[in-house]
C-alpha cells in the first residue's frame, strides 16, 4: 500500500519523505488500521487505500527560518512538516487533496475532515549507525532520512557505493529497511524514493552498508542546500553511505482523528 511518490519538477523531496513515512507507520498500525478498515465501511470519505495528501504538507507547512529551502516546492525539512500536522491536528487524505506538485495555497477546510495525526516524532542520534538500525526493528516502519543523491541520476540497479570523499546532503527519502548478509562485511540500506516507479528497482535504491558505516564521513560544506536554517553553520561532519546517517525521524502515537 505503501506508494512510490512522485515528487515532479517540485522541490518536495521534505514533504514526500514526511508522509511516505507516515504512511509506512500508519500500515504497521494495527489497531488504527482496523479503526480504519471498520469507518470505511460506513463513510465513503475513508478510501480504501488510505493514502495521505502531501500536498497539505506542501502548501501548509511554515517555513520561517528557511530550513531546507525557502518552503513549499522551495524545500523545507521532515521536521518540520511533522510539526505543521502535529500542530494542525492531523493529515488529511489524499482523495480530500491530491499532489498538484505545485506551491497552492493551503486549504485550511481539509483539516475538518477525517486525518491522521501523531503524538510526536522522534529525532535520531546523528552520525550512528546502531539507532537507526533499531529504530527500523522496534518501530515496524520507516524512518524519513536525508541524504547526497547528487548523483543518483542514473542510478538503475544493484548496490549504489558513493566512494570516499565529502557529502552535500540534498535529498530526503525514505528508509525502508536494511540487509547484512550472513559472513558478510556489507550490506545495504533500502531507501524509497520519490522519482517515480520507473526509476531505480521500481521507485527505489540499494546504497551499501558498510560494517564500519559510521566511520564512512566526510564534511558537508554546502549545508544550505540541504537541512540548514537562516543562522546555521556553513558546514557540517556527516557519516554514512551518501550521508544516510546525519538526519533521521519518524512519527510516533499515530491515531485517527474523525471529522
């Protein structure tokens, strides 16, 4: 159930990660999903595939600091989209409003409907490899992180390696999980991305995992193009096969909230 997004000529990379994130939590909630399944039946406004609009995540997410981008298509960060629906009671499905991959206006009458909302979310430790690996166990789901997809491109199939050297984390996606093979020093991680079925092994990409992931750094020194808000440093120690490792959360205490 959980798309592969398509985030278009729109800088929406943020708001993709976000809600694919969320959507993945949501899946692997068992009580909500049934909560879910039993409204459907008598409300034709819950769809069947209850995907959630990150076009509100777009268009309503604040962006004063200019975190990420300038906002909207502009590019913002997960966070902060998990704090405008935290702070807007929920998201809203997609069938209430659908990606235009545009900069709209926010829609304020979408918040009235059925959506999902969160308690919180929780941001990883940076730079470590282990409580990322476990946050995907414990939680069931995945976890939004941000990473250097400069050159992704061209990307097809296989195991991506990104060599030795600096990072410019630009790209957010989502991590769906991880494989170490047995007797082996590295693996990968499965990130989903948002460009699309047809690019990479269908909407997403392999990028290896070393054993000593965590100590695979290098220094981001175009920060701005990334997370950075107005006043952050101009650089920053990243870790990680093409930085997977520097930025990560994931919501938490999902529940629905009815109209």
């Amino acid at each position: 159930m959980n798309i592969v997004r398509d985030q278009g000529n729109c800088g929406s990379c943020w708001a993709e990660a976000a809600t694919s994130t969320f959507e993945g939590q949501m899946e692997v909630n068992s009580t909500l999903m049934e909560e879910l399944e039993s409204l459907g039946k008598t409300d034709k406004k819950v769809p069947t595939t209850p995907t959630l609009s990150s076009q509100t995540v777009v268009s309503c997410t604040p962006n004063k600091k200019h975190c990420g981008g300038t906002g909207g298509c502009g590019g913002a960060t997960v966070e902060l989209a998990y704090d405008m629906v935290m702070a807007n009671g929920g998201l809203p499905f997609a069938v209430e409003w659908g990606y235009a991959g545009s900069d709209e206006t926010c829609r304020q009458d979408v918040f009235k409907n059925h959506r999902i909302n969160m308690a919180s979310y929780t941001v990883l430790p940076s730079n470590k490899a282990s409580p990322l690996q476990e946050a995907l166990v414990t939680s069931g789901g995945p976890i939004a992180v941000s990473v250097d997809a400069t050159n992704w491109f061209m990307y097809s199939i296989g195991v991506y390696t990104d060599g030795v050297g600096d990072f410019t984390v630009n790209h957010a996606v989502t991590l769906m999980g991880y494989q170490m093979p047995e007797g082996q020093d590295k693996g990968w991680w499965d990130i989903k991305n948002s460009w699309g079925s047809y690019w990479g092994e269908n909407g997403h990409i392999r990028i290896e995992m070393k054993a000593n992931e965590q100590e695979h750094c290098g220094w981001d020194y175009r920060t701005h193009d990334g997370l950075a808000c107005d006043g952050d440093p101009d650089k920053a120690w990243v870790c990680g096969t093409c930085g997977v490792l520097y930025d990560s959360s994931y919501p938490r205490g999902l529940h629905l909230v009815r109209a």
